[in-house]
C-alpha cells in the first residue's frame, strides 16, 4: 500500500519535526526537536518496553495491555530486527514501530503487519507516528511486501484516526473475550448453590 501524494505528506511531517515545540527552556527559549527514526538497537530493548509499558495500560487500551510485556519486545527484535524501529530524542526513546513480514503458501503475496506502533504521550501529533510508518513502509515496499495490515481495539479513536490518515480502509469487525477459569467455576458453583437452596425451599413448600 503506497498512498497517492505520499511524499506531499511527508514533506509536511518533516516541517512539523523541524518546527520548534513549545516552550521547554528555562529562560523562555524554544527546543528544536530532532528525533532521529532509527533501527532498533538491544540498548532499546528495555527503553521500548517501559514505554510500551506507559502508554498501554488496562483501563484505555486492556487488549494492548494484556499482551505487551519484555517477551514481545525481544521476539520481535530477535525475529524481525529490520521491522523494529524507534524514535531517539537525546539518548531517549519517543516512538516506536514493531512489525514483520507474512507470507502465506501457495501465495505469492506478502503482508506487512505492523504490530506495535507507540508514540510517548508528550510527543503526540507532532509527525512523529507517521515518520516511523513512513520508514516502515519503505522498508516493507523493499521486502515485496503489497498490503499493509494492522489491528487495534475498536474504541481506540487516536489509532483509528492515524491509521486512516494513512491510507488504511476496510475496517473488519473482530472480538476479542477473555476467560478466567477460576472465575468461571465460581459463578457455576454459586448458581449450583443457589439452585440447590430454590429447590430445597421449593420442596419444603410443596411438602
Ligand atoms: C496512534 C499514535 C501512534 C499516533 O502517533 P502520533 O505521532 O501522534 O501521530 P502523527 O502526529 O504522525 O499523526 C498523523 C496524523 O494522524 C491523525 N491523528 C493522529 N493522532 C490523532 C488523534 N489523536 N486524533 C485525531 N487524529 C489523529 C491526524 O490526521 C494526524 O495528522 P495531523 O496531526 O496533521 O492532523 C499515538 O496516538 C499513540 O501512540 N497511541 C497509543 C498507542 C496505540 O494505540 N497504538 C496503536 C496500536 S498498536
């Protein structure tokens, strides 16, 4: 997937970048940003965790919680180093994108799946999202990669927006449910219970 006008848009994430951010010096100077988009690297490992860490969490994102954790970071580096890229500010890690390559049998087409795409909550909406996608996408395009896919809770709005923005179309619906055994044959053992007591009282009745 290659969008019409891409580099126009790029051009455009590239002017928000070198724009200066708000007021961040101690004597009302202005920072000038200059993340730098990058391959991951093992230093990053634990620095890509912790911000997955922030910014999936359990009540905004519980899917995404659920199933982020070291392992994920490290597989997906060891399997996939080339389709691991961070955002570095100063020795600080940004933004990150994880994906890797499908390929199916008896099928001559590759997908490109963009697993994780993070940007720390500070440097939102600045382009910083849709550099990484950019790199990501060119790395994909050099792999023979033809379709991009991604997943993302239904609810979560900022994704959806980006990854329109992107060019991605043709939502499909998809449920994710969870199950707790333990909790299950707890709720089964109180209704055994409670229909064990409405019997008894039942016979008493009728007795
Ligand atoms: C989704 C996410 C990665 C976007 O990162 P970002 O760096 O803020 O995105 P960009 O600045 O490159 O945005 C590019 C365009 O996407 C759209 N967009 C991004 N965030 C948006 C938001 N919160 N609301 C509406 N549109 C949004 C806009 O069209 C934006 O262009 P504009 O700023 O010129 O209007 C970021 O919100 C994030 O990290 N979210 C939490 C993690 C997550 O849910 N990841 C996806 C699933 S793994």
């Amino acid at each position: 997937m290659s969008n019409n006008g891409a580099a126009g848009q790029r051009d455009n994430y590239e002017k928000h970048l070198s724009a200066p951010l708000p007021d961040q010096g101690e004597n009302g100077g202005r920072k000038k940003m200059e993340i730098e988009i990058r391959e991951m690297g093992v230093d990053d490992i634990p620095l890509v965790f912790h911000l997955g860490e922030q910014v999936f969490t359990a009540d905004k994102t519980p899917t995404l919680y659920r199933t982020w954790d070291e392992f994920e970071v490290i597989s997906m580096f060891n399997e996939d180093t080339e389709y691991c890229l961070v955002a570095a500010l100063e020795g600080q890690i940004v933004g990150f994108a994880l994906g890797n390559v499908v390929t199916k049998k008896k099928s001559a087409w590759k997908y490109g799946y963009l697993v994780w795409l993070v940007v720390s909550p500070e440097y939102q909406r600045m382009g910083v999202a849709s550099r990484l996608f950019n790199k990501f996408e060119d790395k994909m395009i050099e792999a023979g990669v033809r379709i991009f896919m991604i997943d993302t809770e239904a609810d979560n709005l900022p994704a959806l927006h980006f990854f329109r923005a992107k060019g991605f179309v043709n939502p499909q619906q998809h449920i994710y449910m969870t199950y707790n055994p333990a909790a299950t044959e707890q709720q089964r053992e109180k209704k055994r219970s409670l229909r064990g007591k409405r019997n008894g009282t039942e016979h008493r009745r009728s007795g």
